[in-house]
C-alpha cells in the first residue's frame, strides 16, 4: 500500500512535467523576497544621491533593497526631474542604442517609473532588456519579489513630531575626494599606519589617483617593520596594491610571517590579533587554506575565543577573527566559532545601528559581508543599520567623523568605511601573488683552478709539511749559526734531514709531474705514448726481418 501511494505521489508531480515543463512550474515562484522599508536613499550615475521618506513602499527602495539582499549584484541609475530614476545599466548589462530595461509589476509592463511605483507585498517586479525597434526582448529576464514591508517609527518628541527624516548615503566618490586631498606630494600620507590602511582601501576600485600614487611611493620606500603584525599589515597593503610582497619592492615580506610560525601559532602566545590578520596576506600569497600551516593557525584562532564569543572582549577582533575564518571553512569548528561571533556583535550592536564609532562599525560590518549577511539583518528601531550609522558620521567634505576630530583620526575612519560601504571584505580588497619559485641548487665546477684548489685542502699533513721545510730553506740561513760537524759522514740527524729534502724533492717533481699530465700537456703525453707504440712497431720489423735471415 506504501509503496503504491509513494507511487502516485510521484506521478503526480512527475505528469504536470511530462505533459509541460511550462505549465508545471507556471505557477511557482522561485525568486528571493525582498524585505523593502518606507525609506530609502539612491544615488545616480554622476554619485548625486536622492533620498526618499514617505508612508509608501516605492520601487526605487525596492531595488536598492534587492542589491543590499543579494537579489540582483550591481545597477546603475539615470536621474531624470521629471520621471525621476530609471535603469542603465542592471547586474553589468548594458543596453545598446535601441535597447532599454522595461520595468513589469505582476507580469504587466509598468507605467511608472521606479520613484513613483508603489509596491506592495508579494509583488513581482521585473526588469526585461528589450529593443524598442521591434519590443523584442534580449535575454532573460531580472526579477524578484516583495517580501515584508518595514515601515519607519511613529513621529516622537525626539523629531519634534516631524516623522522620519532619512539622511544621504554615504557618498564613496566625496570620501574618495577628501582622501585624495591630504595626499602628500610624494603619494604618501601622515604614517605608515595610514599608509597601509588606505592602500588597502584602494583595492576596492573606487581609489581614483591615490593608489598609483600610493603604490610609487611604496615601491621606492620600505618601512621598518618589527613585528609580525607589522609585516602582515604592509604584506596586505602591497597585494591590494598590486605589488608583489615578494619581490615587488625589492623586500620579501612574506617569509618573515611565515618565520614567525612556531607550528602552532603565529607570534607573541598571548596575543590573536597576529594569528588572525597572518591569514588573509598568506592566502594571497600562494598559500593554502587546506595548507597545515593556515590549519594549524585558523585552529589557533578558534580556540582563542571567549565563551561569550568575542576575541579579546573586542568588536574590531571579533569582526576580524570572522573575516579570517569564514576564509578557512575546512578548519575545525570554524562555523561554531563564526556563529558564537556574529551572536556577539549582535550583542554590541547599538541602537543607532553603530557599535560604538565609525571604526568598529566599519570592520563589523565588514564582517557581515564575510558571512555573506544583508543589512536588514541588523536593523535596530526599525531603520537603523550599520551601513546607515556610517552615513550618519560622513561630513559634507566627504571625511567620516566631525572636523574637530584630528586628520589622522579622519582618515584613518574614512579608510576604513569605504571598503565597509564597498560591500569588500578584506579579502576581496587583495590581489593574489605566486610563492617565489625555489632558487636551482648550485653546480660544482671543473676547472682546473678549482680542481687544483680542492688538491690543496687534502694535501697529507707530512706533504705541507716538507713544503713548508724545504720552503724555509730556500729563504736563507738562519740567524744563528750551526757548527758544522767534524765528521765526513753525515749524522743521524743531517741524514734524516737529507731524507726529507729528498723526499720533498721527489714529492714536488711528481706533483709537477701530475700538474703537467693532468693540466696543459695532455697533448705532450699523447704524442710520447705514440712515439713510444712507433718504436715498438720498428724494433718488431727489425727483429722479425733478422730472424727470417737466419732462417733462410
């Protein structure tokens, strides 16, 4: 009985499908739903940004709620004052000169543009490329649906009763700006703290002149490093840069990272912050995450993390030690770690959508990115989110924290928040470099100055020796005088003397004699075997001629 009912389940899901694949799946919808609030800020091609703040959901909040989601991965918009926004360009395709993004709502083409389209839930909207010449249609179409409508909080006393009031988005192109605008002469900037981390910066795309600049002055300048951390910070800068930490800047700073690897963990035993950033600049540089070595780090990092989920009671770790392990996945009870981590900065997450300043927002946010996260994860009253907070610490000169705060602050904040706002992680910031390619082992040579220098070194001590006496006697006699022995024969002692010398003698003229044989005159030795094979053939002809002779 089972097994017919399991039988008729699958034919009746599997005849819809014989029948029609069309008409089987007509009526289900696959595409992600789109949670979409009453308020939204958009920018246009030119980076001018529009915002808007009313009681209704519209389609223009829609469509930079589905690119925050996940839903569709890059658009770009024209303004227009009269029709307001419109679609150019939606996840890179761009429309040729008869071709246009038509914009349908439940399977009907729209009449409104998408800032004054009102959605509603479980709508579809849909983006369709179609040549206006014919209204044929290219390719597939975008979509997706409207999920659950956030609306903004009631007026409060706070407001002054005047409702909700969104502010800009954070504008990368000011920021870019203000960066640019306190670069040195040289490319450089106040530190090489700066240095790094606006370099880092750069590898989102968005750097305009800083970072060729940047990346000159790098090459031709190298810092002085000292600890591990210090090497990791600068090895990330120059892969964002494009440089090789090799050999790009005539430095390795790879090795010395490597080198601090004591087969556990990286470092001073006390500190994670070295384990943790010693993984991304690694990973780019022809390491492995299934490496031992990252294995054995990326297990030092989980097992450096508190019980309440934090590394170090610290936002900016905890966002870090995320991004370093969501990168090493295969790592023992990494996902644990990773999820205890994201249920800690959930825990510090302030109810104006920030963690406490813009830095800590930055790398948390960072971290969300790392966990493939949305921001509507994290809405606090409604609104609040990080990517908002950060907007909300832009200045109108483009730097992030007020003017009184000092330059270096400054900089330091709106380095940070670019890549944050990028929607990079750090990961994504750096481009990947090959390890070096070991040095060829080097070969022996056979000169004859090399091998008579190797003769030397095994000389017999009793050869060095008679060399050295029979050297000592050319130089002259002594200053003091020896009586000379009254007798003809030699003594005892002048005959060992005698010996020697005639020994060293024999040993010097057969050295020469080896130096000869075995250096320049191997032609001489050829020609006296030869002579010497003649001579044996003329004394044969000779012998042989008298005994035939004799015989006859």
């Amino acid at each position: 009985m089972k097994t017919l009912v399991r039988l008729g389940i699958v034919l009746l899901f599997a005849l819809p499908i014989a029948i029609s694949p069309t008409l089987a799946f007509a009526d289900f919808d696959f595409s992600p739903p789109i949670d979409v609030p009453d308020h939204c800020t958009a920018s246009d091609i030119g980076g001018t940004p529009h915002s808007y703040a009313t009681a209704q959901f519209l389609g223009i909040c829609a469509l930079v709620a589905a690119k925050e989601q996940g839903a569709i991965s890059a658009y770009q918009l024209l303004y227009n004052d009269a029709f307001g926004f419109y679609v150019q360009t939606l996840n890179g395709t761009v429309p040729s000169d008869t071709q246009y993004w038509a914009l349908y709502k439940n399977g009907g083409y729209s009449d409104d543009g998408l800032s004054t389209m009102i959605v509603a839930q479980d709508d579809l909207l849909t983006f369709q490329l179609t040549d206006w010449t014919d209204n044929s249609t290219v390719g597939s179409p975008i979509e997706f649906t409207i999920g659950t409508l956030i609306s903004s909080p009631a007026p409060s006393a706070a407001t002054g009763g005047g409702g909700f009031l969104a502010h800009d988005p954070f504008s990368i192109p000011l920021a870019v700006n203000y960066i640019q605008n306190e670069q040195h002469a040289d490319g450089s900037f106040d530190s090489e703290l700066l240095n790094d981390w606006i370099a880092i910066m750069t590898g989102g795309g968005d750097a305009g002149d800083i970072r060729r600049r940047l990346a000159d002055f790098e090459r031709s300048n190298s810092p002085a490093l000292s600890s591990p951390t210090d090497y990791e910070r600068h090895a990330m800068a120059l892969e964002a840069l494009g440089i090789d930490p090799y050999a790009g800047t005539g430095h390795d700073y790879i090795t010395p990272i490597v080198a601090a690897f004591d087969g556990t963990q990286v470092g001073n035993t006390s500190l994670v912050n070295d384990d943790i950033f010693a993984v991304f600049p690694l990973l780019h540089a022809g390491y492995s995450g299934d490496d031992a070595m990252l294995q054995k780090i990326g297990a030092s990092i989980v097992s450096q993390q508190a019980v309440d989920g934090s590394w170090a009671e610290s936002v900016d770790l905890t966002a870090a030690g995320i991004q370093a392990l969501a990168l090493l996945p295969s790592v023992p009870s990494a996902s644990d770690a990773i999820k205890k981590g994201i249920a800690y900065l959930h825990a510090q997450e302030a109810l104006d959508g920030g963690f406490g300043n813009s830095q800590s927002t930055s790398w948390a946010l960072q971290a969300v990115w790392a966990v493939k996260g949305t921001t509507f994860d994290w809405v606090k009253n409604t609104y609040y989110t990080p990517d908002y907070y950060l907007a909300t610490k832009q200045n109108v000169d483009g730097g992030v924290e007020s003017k009184d705060t000092d330059i270096q602050t400054r900089l330091w904040a709106t380095a940070y928040a670019i890549p944050a706002i990028e929607q990079k992680t750090w990961d994504q910031l750096l481009g990947n470099f090959p390890k070096p390619a070991p040095a060829p082992a080097a070969t022996a040579t056979t000169t004859t100055e090399s091998i008579a220098t190797t003769t030397a070194f095994v000389e017999p001590a009793s050869l060095r020796r008679t060399v050295a006496d029979s050297e000592s006697a050319r130089s002259g006699p002594s200053p003091v005088q020896v009586e000379p022995s009254l007798s003809d024969t030699p003594s005892e002692e002048n005959s060992d003397a005698s010996s020697v010398n005639d020994t060293a003698t024999t040993s010097s003229q057969t050295a020469a004699a080896a130096n000869v044989l075995g250096g320049r005159s191997l032609p001489l030795l050829f020609m006296l075997i030869l002579a010497a094979i003649f001579g044996l053939i003329v004394l044969w002809s000779i012998v042989n001629a008298y005994h035939n002779r004799t015989h006859s």
